[in-house]
C-alpha cells in the first residue's frame, strides 16, 4: 500500500513540474507575439541578444571542463565504496538543469526588453504585463525543471532500482551539489560581467563625461544590458533553481530520518507542486492602471504573491492531515511559519531598499554632503537591515522545531525546519516572476534611450526599473532567508551521513569547547569574508579594464562624442567576457576545496563547527551587502526622479558614485554568499565518507 501511495504522490509531483513548464512555454509564445519596435530597437537588441549568447556559450564550456573533472572524482569516490554509482549522474543532472534554467530564463529576457519599451510607447500597464510574462517564463522555467528532475530522480531510484529510502537521499543530495556547483559559476561569472561593465559605463559616462544613462555614445553601454542578462537573469535564474532543489531535498533527506516513511519524502514535493499550481493563478492578479507610481506597482506584484501564499496555506493543511496524519499536524505549522517569513522578509526588504520608504531617502539626503556621506550612510543601512530578517529566521527555527514536535524527537523538528524552507520558497514561481522582470525593464529603459524615443516612454520604463530594484532586493532576501534555514537543515543531514558511513560507536558530540569545533567556527565565521573579498576584488579588477576602454573610445574616436560615429561595442563586451571567465573561478574553487581540507585536516567535528560558522556570518554578510547595494541604487533613482537638485547635480554625481560601490555588493558578492552558505554543505555531505575514514585529527 505504501509503494502505491508513494507512486502516486510522486507522479503528482511530477504532473505539476510539466505544468509549470507547459505555463512557461505558452507565456512565451505569447511574449514572442507583440512587436519588437523600430529598427533601430530591433538593431539595439539584437547586439544585446548577441553578447549574451557568445558569454555563456564560453561560460558553458569552461563550466563544463570543472564538471567533467568532478564526474571522475565521483566515480572513482563510487569506485572505491565511498559513495554509491548514482551520485556521479545526480551532480552532473543537477548541474545541467541549474544550467539551462539560467540559458532559457536569459533567452526569453532578451527577447522581451525590446518588446517591453515598446508597449511603452502604448501604455504603463502593457509593459509592466509583457515585462512580468517574460519574467514569468523564468519563474516556471526554474520551478518546472527544478522539481521534474526531483521527482524523476524519486521515481526512478523508487520504483526502477528499488533503493531504500536512505539511499534515495544520499544519491539526491548529491544533485543538489551539482545544482549548486553550476549557481556558484554562474551567479559570480554572471555577477562581474554585468557590474564591471556597469561600474565603467557609470564612472566615465555619468560621472566624468556628465552624458546620461544608457546613451549610445558610451562603449560600455551594450556591454552593461548584456550584463543583466547573463548576470541578473541566467545567473539569479541558476541561483534560485539551486535554492530552490537544495529546500526540497534538504526536507526529504530529514523525513527519511525522522520518519523512515517515503511518504515523509514526497511532501516537500508536494508541496512544491502546490506552490507552482497557485503561483501561476496569482500571476493572473499582476495589473496596474496607466497613473501609478512605485507604491501602485508595487501593490499591484503584491496581489499575485499574496494570493499565492494565502492559498499554499490553504491547501498545505489537508496535504499533512492526509498524508502523514493528524498527529504531525504540527508541521502544518512549520510550513505555515516558512511562508510568514517569507513574507515579513519580503516586506522588510523592500522597507530598506524602496525609495518609497524612509531609509532609502535618508540615504538620497546624504548625498547633500558628498560621496564619503552617502556610502557611510549605506553602509549603516544595511548592517541595521540584518536585525530584522535574523529575527524572523530565529522566530520561524523556534516555531518549525517546537511545533513539529522537536522537543520530543529532534529529527521531527529538524524535518520541520527543513519544511519550513520549502513553504518559504513555495512561491518562488511567481516569486522570481517578480525578480527577474526588473532586468528586462532595466533593459528596455536602455532601448528606449538609444533609441531616441519619446521622453514619457523613458518616463515608464524607469518607473518600471525602479519597482525592478526592489523586486530583485525582495527576491534575493527570499532566497537568503530560505539559505539559512536550508542550512541548518543541511547540517543536521551531515551529521545523520556522518553516522551512516562511520563506525557505530563513533561520537555524534559537538561541544563547542572541543578544539575542533571551535577551530571550524572560526574558519567557517572567516570564509564568507574571503569569498566576498575575493568577488569584490574580481569585478574592480575587471572594471578597471572596462574604464580605460571608455576613456580611450572617448579620447581616440573622432565624432564619438557629437554622436557622428558609433563606439566600439564590441570590445567592450568582450573585455569584460574575458575578465569575468578569469575571475570566476578562484572564489569557486574555494568554496569546494575548503570544506573538503577542513575536514581531512581536523576531521568531521571541525566541519560541523564550519558549517555553522559559514551559515551565521554568511547569513549576514549577504543580507547586508544585498540591502546596502539595493538602497544605493534607489536612492540613486530617486535624485534622478527630481529630489535633492536631481540629474546633473553635486548629489547626483556622489548618488552615482554609492550605486558603483553597491553593484558589485548587490549583484555579485551579496547574492552568491547564500549559494556558498548551501554548497559547503553539499560538498560536506558528498565528501563526509572520505572525512570519516581519513581525517589526520
């Protein structure tokens, strides 16, 4: 009765992943239907469309060559009894799915900026529809896959190879590294292609040649949409399919600890599946009128997100009630606390980084005394804006645990927490819907400026840009929100691998006195500051390169300033392709080496210590950094908007200067730390069989 059940529940799963999929697919053949423009918007994008595919064609394969290399540790791992043959296969499924929803998720983006400055020139409404739709494409596309190849996984290691309940989670989690492995690339290579190409655009365009934004005289200018592209939608999409798949299989491998049951297993996925069938009914609640402003737009992405999580409540009650009964009902609860906090972190987010709030525009005031004031002011903003979030993660771990019934088996509550994740990222369909228009309308605003258009179309595209900057800050405060708790989830699935591959009096003891405990707090506490070093020091460099470009176009070129002749587009695209494949791999590498050395230095006791250490600074090292980039940027738009002397001004030349500071903190360091935070953990797990048998403490 079990096996039929646990049939059924998974191919329920995997109907509603082809749903999902099957919304993406004809929300984009709905985008690709309106008309991309004039000539000119048809020329602009295609060089943007051209960009983004030669960088992740190279990006793909250098990607490629690390995985290989890992596909044969693996299977010489499996050779040796240290893992089982399903491993190998699961990193490298987890890693391609993470790849092609970033691929499809930039393809549908590139498609769509066109077609949105377009509906601009119509109406506010039809480009924030065509921008949302696009971004929608992503949302599904990466909940979709992200659960298909979840639930294939669970029925085919089910129902084909018949493994226990057990193995079936250690060969998943090992997709989960793999998904991992591919955001990290991803996210970081994405992350200093798109803000060195927009630190040089700033800097000599704004700042040192006083010419506007996105005008088509500045070299770096195709280079900067390109980067939203590969950086803000196929890195984000690849980020947020690993947050996403690390939730879900975190949450099965701790039901298959707390209650032996496969059922256990399949309500994270079904849950999921849940979360996709509302997400795309809440997309249907997303319009504006033609007169709003950002609190409009903003109420208006609020309705659809709202609606989807007020119906997962709904529905997650009779899916634990039913099949897990009545006496766990608790961890109806523990999910119910994962959406709330979502929902709190969403909410205190965008309090921090919408100029529509007051913390953003005290950070435009700022700017009355210069550069220095406006970055410290920033800064302050986002070390304040960790209180909140690491509130709601405390308040929601208590609950999750206590609720589910953690006081009289922790592995219940453990599972519960893991749960709780999964609610948090439930609807993350609609969710990255939210997040990855704000790219697309990045991009239009671009096209509508090198293409000369009318100055209200410019007008709705930056309103829509603005609104985009806090949908991405909400949409990377879910996902570190969900890091942590995925996180914890995860360091008690070591601990439970660790016992399974290690002798059966092994000592499952982790006193924060003992040496090697304390040492790997120490060392994890210390690994997120280096990783964020590491990118940091990865876009300067690379920017640096794309600022002697502009001044050289700028100084070289005869007519390029009167706009007699086009700039060089090209080489700045592909300086900043170069620089970005170069730099990308090092904090990479450290993220996967680290752990592994840590634990056959001072053994499984230190990895524990690490884990945690990684989390608690990692946790708050990326909330900050996200928030202080993203209140930057808007307190940026709002001098823009009119206020404090406005374009052109003293405040707006030091406004620009804090947003060049806050890329890099917003869009490459910040938003990567949450996938380090995961994959440190995954790449434990994997690696925890070689750890137990030959740590040298």
């Amino acid at each position: 009765m079990k096996t039929s059940i646990s049939a059924v529940l998974g191919y329920i799963t995997l109907g509603c992943a082809v749903i999902g999929l099957l919304f993406a697919f004809l929300t984009a053949k709905k985008v690709l239907k309106y008309d991309e423009g004039t000539d000119t918007m048809k020329k602009i994008s295609a060089a943007i469309k051209k960009g983004a595919n030669a960088y992740l064609k190279r990006q793909y394969t250098v990607v490629s060559i690390f995985f290989a290399v890992m596909f044969v540790v693996l299977c010489v791992m499996a050779y040796f009894k240290l893992l089982t043959w399903f491993v190998p296969f699961a990193f490298i499924s987890g890693g391609f799915f993470s790849g092609l929803s970033g691929f499809i998720g930039m393809k549908m983006a590139t498609a769509a900026n066109s077609r949105t400055a377009n509906a601009c020139r119509n109406s506010l409404n039809r480009g924030l529809r065509i921008a949302f739709s696009a971004g929608s494409v992503m949302g599904f596309t990466v909940v979709g896959l992200g659960l298909l190849d979840v639930s294939a996984w669970f029925l085919i290691l089910k129902n084909i190879f018949r493994l226990s309940s057990s193995e079936i989670s250690s060969a998943m989690l090992t997709f989960g590294m793999g998904a991992s492995s591919m955001a990290l690339f991803a996210r970081v290579g994405g992350g200093i292609f798109t803000k060195a190409a927009d630190v040089g655009a700033d800097l000599v365009g704004k700042v040192e040649a006083g010419i506007p934004e996105d005008d088509p005289r500045n070299p770096a200018v195709i280079a900067d949409n390109v980067g939203d592209n590969v950086g803000d939608v196929a890195g984000m999409g690849a980020d947020l399919y690993e947050s996403y798949v690390g939730s879900v299989i975190s949450a099965l491998a701790l039901g298959v600890a707390a209650f032996k049951s496969i059922e256990a297993m399949a309500i994270p996925m079904l849950l999921a599946a849940i979360g996709i069938l509302m997400s795309i009914f809440g997309t249907f609640f997303v319009r504006t009128g033609e007169k709003a402003d950002q609190r409009t737009l903003l109420k208006a992405l609020r309705k659809g997100t709202n609606f989807s999580a007020v119906a997962i409540a709904i529905v997650a009650f009779p899916l634990v009630y039913f099949v897990l009964g009545k006496q766990n009902i608790g961890l109806y609860f523990a999910i119910l606390a994962g959406l709330v906090s979502g929902v709190l972190i969403g909410f205190f987010t965008e309090y921090y980084t919408s100029d529509t709030y007051k913390p953003t525009r005290k950070v435009s005031e700022s700017s009355n005394t210069g550069s220095a004031t406006i970055i410290i002011s920033g800064i302050g903003l986002g070390m304040k804006s960790t209180v909140i979030p690491v509130l709601v993660v405390v308040i929601c771990v208590l609950i999750s645990f206590f609720a589910s019934g953690g006081a009289n088996d922790a592995n219940v509550g453990l599972y519960g927490i893991a749960l709780s994740a999964v609610g948090m990222l439930s609807t993350l369909g609609i969710t990255l819907a939210t997040d990855a228009y704000g790219p697309i309308a990045d991009n239009a605003g671009g096209i509508a400026e090198m293409s000369g258009l009318e100055s209200e179309v410019r007008e709705r595209t930056d309103a829509l840009d603005s609104l985009g900057n806090t949908t991405a800050a909400t949409g990377k405060g879910f996902a570190i929100g969900s890091a942590a708790l995925t996180a914890l989830a995860l360091m008690a699935s070591y601990v439970d691998k660790v016992k399974e591959v290690g002798p059966t009096n092994i000592d499952l003891t982790f006193d924060l006195m003992n040496p090697a405990v304390l040492v790997g707090v120490l060392i994890g506490a210390c690994l997120p500051f280096v990783f964020a070093a590491l990118t940091m020091e990865s876009v300067g460099r690379a920017a640096q390169s794309i600022v002697k470009e502009v001044r050289r176009q700028f100084l070289e070129i005869v007519g390029l300033m009167e706009g007699k002749v086009e700039p060089d587009y090209e080489r700045c695209v592909d300086l900043c392709t170069r620089a970005s494949l170069k730099e990308m791999i090092a904090p990479t590498i450290v993220a996967i080496i680290v752990p592994v050395a840590v634990g056959l230095i001072i053994g499984y006791k230190g990895v524990v210590g690490m884990l945690a250490g990684t989390m608690a600074t990692g946790f708050l090292m990326a909330i900050f950094m996200s928030n202080s980039g993203g209140a930057w940027d808007n307190a940026k738009k709002y001098i823009e908007a009119g206020h404090f002397n406005g374009k052109g001004s003293v405040n707006h030349k030091a406004a620009v200067t804090g947003d060049t500071v806050g890329d890099p903190f917003k869009d490459t360091s910040g938003p990567s730390i949450n996938i380090l935070i995961k994959l440190v953990s995954m790449v434990s797990i994997v690696f925890a069989a070689v750890v137990v048998n030959f740590h040298l403490i």
